[in-house]
C-alpha cells in the first residue's frame, strides 16, 4: 500500500510484470493507522514496512524499514513460521 493513485499503482504493476493488486491509499488514512507515513524532502510517503496479518485479524509480525531486494523470501519465511504454529 503507499499513497500512490491506484492508476500508478497499475502503471507500475504493468511495467515490473506484477500479476498482484497494489492497495491505494491516497488520503493517507490507513497509512496513518499503521504509523507508516513518513515525511521525505518535504513529500509524504508511506513507509516500507510489512505487516503480516493473521485470519483473526491480529498483526502478526512486523518488518519495519525493509530493503526490497531481499524482502520477499523474509515474508515467506515468516509465513511458513508462522503456519507451523
């Protein structure tokens, strides 16, 4: 999610040959909520955090400030722990 345009976000899954929806939140209001909007040469942005949520709705692990370029395969390991459970 990050304050982007969903048109944006579109654009952008089309260019990187994403086949996931990216979630929109242009007013900030969940980003908010989340305590990840951040402030970046005085232009807003959503943090990149990740938040694993559980079917019962509680957060169940947290990353905070991640590098993309390892970051998938530290969510599924995570998913995997997590599942075990």
């Amino acid at each position: 999610m990050s304050l982007d345009t969903v048109q944006s976000h579109k654009d952008f899954c089309a260019k990187e040959g994403l086949h996931f929806t990216l979630l929109s939140d242009p007013d900030g209001k969940v980003s908010s909520a989340y305590d990840s909007v951040m402030t970046y040469e005085g232009q807003k942005y959503s943090a990149r955090h990740t938040y694993l949520i559980a079917p019962d709705g509680k957060i169940a692990k947290v990353f905070l400030n991640v590098k993309p370029g390892n970051h998938s395969e530290e969510v599924l390991a995570a998913l995997a722990s997590l599942q075990k459970k």
